[in-house]
C-alpha cells in the first residue's frame, strides 16, 4: 500500500532556503603584502553576441593596466586587470552570461575600500549611460591587438591562442582576423549593450588588507 508517512528511520526532506551569500569581505594579509581589490559583476559571455562591445567597454575601463580609465581615477593604483570567468558561464533567458571580475593593487592600503567599491559601480553603471570618447576606445583596440601579437609571438603563447580559438570554436584565421574584430563597434552601440547589463549592476568585491607592521615583525 501506499502511505504517507516516511519509513522507519527515514525523515522526509526539507526544503532548505538559499542563503544570501555576503556581498564584501575584508581578509587581513600578512604585514608587507600589497593590498588588492578584486570586485566580481556578470555580464556577457563570450558566446554572447554582445561580448565583443561589452569587452571593448570594460578592457577601456580596466584592462589598460596603468593607463585604463580606472587607472586614472583611482588613487595609489599601480596595475588594473579585468577578466572574465568562463568556468561561470550559466544561460539566462537564452543569454549567456558570467562573472567579471576586476582586480585594482594599489601602493598603499585604503582606509575605506568600500569607497573605491562604489566609485567603480559608478563608473561601470556609466558605460550605460554616456558613450565612451572614440579616442579611449581606439586606445583599447590597440591594446587588445598588441596583447594578442605579444602572446602569440611564442610557441608556448601561440599554442594558447590556437587552444583558445578551437574551446571556443572560432575560426582558424582568428588570430588573423583579431584585428578587425573591434573596428566597426561605434561608442553608441557599445553603450547600448553596457546598459542591458550595468543598468544596476550586482557586484560582491574582496579586500586584501595588509596587516600593520609592529617592532617584532620589523626584525623578523
């Protein structure tokens, strides 16, 4: 027969509710370490047809290591990268998308990270809003072609490149055609796809705090 109850010995599951996962975290380091802010937001993946605009976008923002707008406005920077995760890749109403993440060191540590934090969710709700000047934008396309010459200049970088291209099925020529991938992305259409997903941007950043030096760990 069938029942309701569960066996003996047996209970039956529960629903377990999805906990808010923490938004920011401070890690104390080690006294010397060089202090760090890595902050994560989502945005489009590379099968996405709104990659190319999204990357030219963030690569002006971030990706210029000393010369990217963040570089620039940010106090004590001394390097910004930004990345995307594929491993994070999910698909949202048939867009697929994953997590960015930018990653600022700085030379000396910030009393209040969570003002850089909402500087930068600022400047990144702005690539929505105002078109980036063509000028910053030709800057990046230079250095996402020089990046790619650079790292196939190698056996070892050429092979990455040549892996890269075939995981995510790209055609042959793509280290070629790499060039031309950015050129005809105008300020107005970059904006346009920024905004579909920067209008509000959800972003969860981590802190790398270096400790304080004291006497002991001077003569350490």
């Amino acid at each position: 027969c069938i029942r309701d109850s569960p066996p003996p010995g047996f209970s039956k599951p529960t629903e377990k509710k999805n906990e808010e996962l923490p938004t920011s975290k401070v890690i104390a380091m080690p006294p010397g370490s060089s202090p760090a802010l890595i902050l994560g937001f989502s945005g489009p993946a590379r099968s996405s047809p709104d990659f190319l605009p999204f990357n030219l976008a963030i690569q002006t923002l971030a990706g210029r290591p000393n010369t990217s707008l963040l570089a620039r406005k940010l106090s004590n920077v001394t390097s910004v990268k930004v990345f995307p995760l594929p491993a994070s890749e999910v698909v949202r109403d048939s867009t697929s998308e994953q997590v960015w993440l930018v990653a600022v060191r700085v030379s000396k540590p910030w009393t209040d990270p969570k003002q850089a934090v909402d500087k930068i969710k600022g400047m990144l709700k702005g690539l929505g809003v105002r078109p980036l000047a063509e000028s910053e934008l030709d800057r990046t396309r230079e250095f996402l072609k020089s990046s790619l010459t650079l790292s196939a200049s190698s056996v070892r970088g050429r092979a990455r490149v040549l892996a890269h291209a075939e995981f995510y099925r790209l055609s042959e020529s793509y280290a070629e055609d790499f060039a031309g991938l950015y050129d005809h992305l105008s300020p107005k259409l970059v904006m346009t796809v920024c905004k579909r997903y920067l209008e509000e941007p959800r972003v969860r950043w981590l802190y790398l705090e270096p400790g304080k030096e004291t006497a002991t760990t001077k003569f350490r």
